[in-house]
C-alpha cells in the first residue's frame, strides 16, 4: 500500500476516514476508488477556499409560487458556485466537503448577509418583497453565533425579521450523536422573529410528538411523497395525513 511513510500514513487516513463515514466502529481496506474518492475531496476542498476568496459564490433565487392565485409569494435562496472551469455548480457538488471541513460557516454567513442585502436592493427599487427562505445546516446551529450573524444582517440592512425564513432539515434539528433535540437553539433564532421552516419533512425524525414540540411556521413535505402522489394511494394518503395534522396546529404546509 505504499514504498514510504509518507504514502502509508496517507492511505492509512484514506481508510480510516472511509471507516468513520461508514459509521465507525468498523474498519476498512484501501482500494483505488477510496483513494480517488479522497483526492477529489481534497481537491473540491481546495477549489471551495479559493472559490470563497475570490468571491466565485453566488446566489439564485426561486420563486415560490401561491397555487391559488399564481402570485409569487416567496423566495428560496439558492447557492451557486461559479467554478472557472466547471461552469454553475449546485451544492450538491460541494457542500458536502464544506461541511465536513467547516467552510459552511462563511458560506452560511456569506448566504445570510447577501439575502438581507438583495432584499434592501429590491426594496429600494421599488419592488414588493416577499420572504426569503435561507437553507441552514447542522454545523450552523452547533458551531457558530447563528443568531448574532442573522440579528447583525438585519440591522445592517434594515430587514423585518418576517422577512427571511430559515430552513433547517429534520436532521439538523436533533445532536448527530445523542438524538437529543435541539429545542434551545430553535428557540433563539424565533426569538428574532424570522419565521422557521422544516425542510425534506416526512423523513427523519418526524413524529406527533416531535410535531408539537419544533414550534414552527412551516413544513416542507419531502419529495419523495409528493414526487408520486397522483399514481401513489399511499402517498397520497400519507401527504393527505400530513397536511391535515399540520393546519390542526397551524403549521402552514
């Protein structure tokens, strides 16, 4: 597995990390497609910090439409790296390896201050502003001042706190390694007055009790009930439930 030191302890950690993404307390053997697998992550890695430098990241928006009356009634904030090579890359490309590296706190940051301040652009164009919804990750809540990064957002741009609605998954919701929910963190950011949304609903921790406890504005129904739901009774059925449950406790849906 390697002529010196230096190539084994790299392909030792190549192993090691493979083991710990496949849910430690295993182990794993080195291959060719382990070790390509670390390089392209180093690579992306690297490309990311200087993506961040050289302000290569952008943000799109997504209109969300009101079925009722085909007005658009928000927004979704959407991160989009413009790689010099590669062209427009989405973040399921990368935001994995910022995760795991920790550059999703300025990337978070970045994404949250540029909202707040498209929001004031528009508003001084003389546009009528509808919210817009941040996505915010697991190592958001648990490693940096999300709260302080939203209030100074705000008050620098002079954005109603209405105004942005943050998105969280299921899973972000609740500590990786106790499952212990993440009441306290929730409760801050409502404290602000921005609205909070559950993100992929339907396929994590998803619970009556759970339900009642999140105290949120909204829930998005994971696609892959929706995807199916005009040839799928029992997708049907279980969105049917959902919504149902949700306007009982005045959860918009």
């Amino acid at each position: 597995d390697g002529a010196t030191m230096g190539e084994l302890l790299k392909h030792s950690d190549t192993a090691m990390y493979h083991a710990k993404d496949s849910g430690r307390n295993t182990f794993q053997v080195l291959n060719p497609q382990l070790d390509q697998t670390l390089k392209r992550r180093v690579a992306i890695e690297a490309s990311l910090r200087a993506a961040i430098k050289l302000n290569q990241l952008d943000v799109h928006y997504q209109p969300i439409i009101d079925i009722h009356t085909q007005r658009v009634c928000g927004l979704e904030a959407l991160l989009r790296w413009r790689h010099p090579s590669q062209g427009w890359l989405s973040p399921d490309q990368f935001i994995g390896v910022a995760e795991e590296t920790g550059l999703i706190l300025p990337i978070g940051h970045f994404v949250i201050h540029r909202a707040a301040h498209d929001l004031a652009k528009w508003r001084e164009q003389g546009a009528n502003l509808v919210p817009v919804s941040v996505n915010i990750s697991a190592v958001q809540l648990e490693r940096s001042d999300l709260r302080d990064t939203i209030q100074r957002a705000l008050t620098q741009y002079h954005i109603e706190p209405e105004m942005l609605q943050l998105e969280l998954t299921e899973g972000s919701l609740f500590e990786k390694r106790t499952g212990e929910f993440r009441e306290d963190a929730i409760a801050k950011l409502r404290e602000l007055g921005v609205k909070i949304a559950i993100d992929d609903f339907g396929t994590g921790y998803s619970s009556l009790s759970y339900l009642k406890r999140w105290r949120v504005d909204w829930i998005k129904i994971d696609r892959s009930f929706v995807r199916d739901i005009v040839t799928d009774l029992s997708d049907h059925a279980i969105v049917s439930a959902i919504i149902a449950m949700a306007r009982s406790l005045n959860i918009q849906v």
